[in-house]
C-alpha cells in the first residue's frame, strides 16, 4: 500500500511542479528564483542523503519529482527572464544554506527534521512575501495539489514514528497558506 500512496504522492507533487513550471513559462506566475534554487538543493541532498542511508523507497517518490521540478523551475525561470529576485532574498537563501549544514552535521534525527522544516520555511520566505504582496504572482492550483501530496505523504507515516509526521505536516501547512493567500479574488495589497 505504501508503494501505491508513494507513487501517486510522487505523481501529484510532479504534476504541481509541471502546472507550475507551464505557469513560469506563460508569465502567469514570477518564481523567487533562490526560493526554488535553494528548495532544489534541499530536497535534492535530502534524496541522495537518504538513499545512501536506506536505499530507494516509495515513499522517496515526492522528494525524487519535487527535486526534478524545482531545477525545472529554476532553469526555466532563467533562460526565460521570468523570475524575481530581490536583495533580501539572498539572506533567506543564506540563512537556510546555514541550516541545511546544521541539518547535515548532526546525526540525531530530531535535530536534522527540525532543521530540515527550518532551512524549507526560510527559502520559502521571499515566495511567501511575494505571494503576501501580489497573491496573483504565485497563484496555481499547483500549491492546491502540494496540498494533496502532503495528505498523502501523512498517510503513508500512519504506523511510523512521530518524527516521520514532522515534514509532511509542514509541508501541509506550507502549501495549504500559499495556496489561501493566492487563492482567486484575492486583491493585491498593492492594489487596495
């Protein structure tokens, strides 16, 4: 069973990352460029890290498509001139760089899951303000379908021990904020 959720967890998060790299591509959407750079190196080390530790499993599906998706978006972004970028978003980007070495340096799995949420919660910062500022920059029905990949990767740690929730359940929150404050008929505050 968990194969199956794991694969269709991986396949929901892959179909959100191809609405949103299809969204950067017809300027529907702006990506924070180190956002996404940084989510790709956070999700990609975190792949190979526990790999190397336990070898391929299902439940990896949503990190291997989330890791492929977040390079996409920040090739496209690029090539295509369609990002944002602004001076405080290198901070972020540093601050989670800095917790990401935490995350790896220590070996206790509650301290690296925490620090994991945290490296994940400062790279989305500059997208969440963005978002905050002009909710019709980051608005898709991919963070809608994040939302359901998180339920599904939640499902998958039913049996398991607690720390396993701890991600899933942020990304929950994560997804489920980006996707109501993004949400259709809502104004600019620029705009009010």
């Amino acid at each position: 069973m968990e194969r199956i959720i794991g694969i269709l967890s991986g396949l929901i998060i892959g179909s959100a990352q191809l609405i949103y790299l299809a969204n950067t591509l017809r300027r529907k959407v702006r990506p924070s460029v180190l956002s996404w750079l940084g989510w790709a190196f956070l999700m990609g080390t975190s792949l190979v890290s526990q790999i190397v530790v336990k070898g391929w499993q299902w439940s990896l599906s949503s990190i291997l498509c989330s890791t492929a998706g977040c390079v996409a978006i920040v090739l496209s972004a690029l090539l295509s001139r369609n990002f944002s970028l602004v001076r405080q978003d290198w901070i972020f980007l540093l601050l989670g760089l800095s917790c990401m070495g935490l995350y790896y340096w220590s070996g206790d799995a509650w301290v690296t899951t925490v620090f994991a949420i945290l490296a994940d919660a400062l790279l989305a910062v500059p997208t969440f303000l963005k978002a905050w500022r002009d909710p019709s920059s980051e608005r898709s029905v991919a963070w809608l379908l994040g939302v359901i990949s998180s339920v599904l990767a939640l499902i998958i740690c039913i049996g398991h021990d607690p720390l396993y929730f701890m991600f899933p359940a942020y990304l929950l929150f994560l997804n489920g904020w980006l996707a109501w404050i993004t949400r259709p008929g809502i104004p600019s505050p620029s705009n009010q």
